[in-house]
C-alpha cells in the first residue's frame, strides 16, 4: 500500500483569493528549488490561465517554466497547472487551489492547500482539513 500524502495547509492573514495565486508561485519557486516537479490544480480554465500568466510575470527576476495542461508539453517542464479532471501523473506535489479535493490526489506525495482569508473560503479549507484528517493523512498548518 502506498503511503498517505502529507498535507500543509498555509492560512493567508490577509488579501484576496487572488492572493493565493501569487502564494502559489513563491512557493513553485520553493518546490523547484528542492527539484521537485508541481501540479497547480484549479477549478476552471480561466483561473488555470489567470495563473499561467502570472508566472509569467509575477517576479521578473525569475523564470519559472511551466505550461498548462492540454498544450505542448515539453519533457523539461516542472509546473503545470491543470483544472476540472485534468492532472498531471507523476508529479511530486500537488498546489490545490480547487474549492475541492479532486479525486486524484492520492497520487501525489505531498499536497499543499492555500486558505485565503475571507470567512468563505476558510469554510471552505475547514471541510478538506477534515476530509484528510478523517482519512488519516499527516497534516500540518502553517500562518503565511
């Protein structure tokens, strides 16, 4: 039996949900850094577009390279963002950033939810704490 993943959740303090787009990409740059490869899970094509591009132009002094899923992948590629029942096979980690948990995460080692901090959406991270609590996988919080 494979081991269960480890889950961290990081609670924003403050902003919007669009802030958790940006925490994402500091922490791709974290994940590559460990020469881990990233899956970005997001609820619908716009927001997977919406966090292509900014990757793109989040911090000019880095280069993080990533695609969305469906395009030309090139073997190179450590990030990739995905939405609905798109993944990616393989990966190290998987960056939620879906209001659910999809079917596909045990396939990852390591899962990260970001919690923005408007009342919905940690409703919302409420719920999938409790799932993965309830399933018995390691979990860790941590104040962003």
């Amino acid at each position: 039996m494979s081991k269960m993943p480890k889950v961290n959740f990081y609670l924003l303090k403050h902003g919007q949900s669009s802030e958790q787009y940006t925490f994402a990409c500091r922490l791709c740059e974290k994940i590559l850094s460990q020469k881990l490869k990233a899956y970005i899970h997001t609820d619908t094509q716009e927001q997977a577009q919406y966090l292509d591009d900014l990757l793109w132009s989040y911090r000019p002094e880095s280069f993080l390279p990533h695609c969305v899923i469906g395009t030309d992948l090139d073997e190179d590629v450590s990030i990739i963002i995905g939405y609905a029942d798109k993944y990616q096979k393989k990966f190290d980690v998987l960056i939620n950033l879906s209001q659910d948990i999809p079917d596909f995460h045990t396939s990852f080692s390591r899962i990260v939810e970001i919690i923005p901090a408007d009342e919905e959406a940690k409703a919302l991270g409420r719920v999938r704490w409790k799932h993965y609590k309830d399933a018995s996988y390691e979990l860790e919080t941590h104040d962003a």
